[in-house]
C-alpha cells in the first residue's frame, strides 16, 4: 500500500531504470534545494478541525481569473515517457478530469500539438526555457499558441549545459545535463 511520499519514491524506483529514477527523484547540482523543500514540507501538518460544519466546503479557487477544482497545478516535469508509455498525455487527462491545470515543459515527451490533440478540453500551460536562438523560441511560441494553450511560465534559472557537480549529495542520481 502506498500512504506517503516516502512509499511512492520507494515503489517508483522499483520500477524505473536507475536512469530514469535518477532524473526524476535527483535534483540539481548538490541537490540543497531538494533537501530544504524536503525539510520545509515535513514541518507542514493538517490541522484537524472537529465539530464544524462541513455541509459546503470547496476546495475551487481561481488562477489567471478562471476558476480550477483545488489550488494545485501539474507543475512541469521534463520526459514523462521515460517514467510511462503515455507520459504527458495521461498526466494532462488526469488534469483535466480532476479540473486543474498542466503545464507543460519545453523539454516534453510530445510537442504542444500533440498533446492538445491527444488531451481536448485540458487547461494547458507551457513551460519555456528561453533558448539564445530567438528563431526556435519564437516557432515553439507559435505552436504553443496555435495549439491553445493559455499561458506562458517563463523558467530563468536553466543550468548551463553539461554542468554537474562532482559533490552531488546521491552519486546514484547526479547526471550530466546535456
């Protein structure tokens, strides 16, 4: 059975190649900010509320002035296929049926076409990682946008390529960024 975080990393790196687990379960460089969101969710607890009533509670809010089921969005996640044959595809149908938002990454198993077509009626969003070649970003824009996506999250802090750090916290999980 699979209760928490802690079960689903164990479970997932049963089934990935070490590659691919490595990709998904690694952060970058020394990997601190995987250890400091680590540290800072564990202090985060629910706080039960006992005898209130619960007759009309929702958890809908709005985003970008559109109204989503919870405030929660499919963050961008590079490579899906290497996790799942259906990658991208099952995650933005996911989204969808529970009333959220995916948004993409640049670095997707399937083009922004594809995914609109393969997912009608998903809320989509596009990850961009600015590319130096202006000619490139400006035809992945115009696919995003031909494609329907509703909005742009722009990521600034792309390492440089073929950058890895020698002290990487979990040698099984560093990787060359290529």
């Amino acid at each position: 059975m699979l209760l928490n975080v802690g079960d689903y990393e164990r479970e997932a790196e049963r089934l990935l190649d070490p590659g691919a687990f490595g990709y998904f379960g690694g952060g970058a460089g020394d990997e601190l900010t995987l250890r400091d969101n680590v540290e800072v969710f564990s202090r985060w607890q629910f706080r039960p509320r006992v005898l209130v009533d619960v007759g009309e509670v929702t958890t809908a809010t709005t985003v970008l002035g559109r109204e989503i089921s919870m405030p929660l969005l499919v963050a961008p996640t590079a490579f899906q296929r290497l996790a799942h044959p259906d990658g991208e595809v099952a995650t933005a149908r996911a989204a969808a049926e529970v009333g959220t938002v995916m948004c993409q990454s640049t670095l997707s198993s399937v083009t922004p076409a594809e995914l609109a077509a393969a997912a009608p009626g998903t809320r989509l969003w596009f990850q961009l990682y600015w590319s130096s070649h202006r000619g490139f970003t400006a035809d992945l824009l115009a696919g995003v946008a031909e494609a329907g996506f509703e909005a742009v999250v722009f990521t600034v802090d792309f390492p440089a390529p073929d950058a890895v750090s020698a002290t990487c916290a979990r040698p099984s999980r560093c990787r060359r960024i290529s």
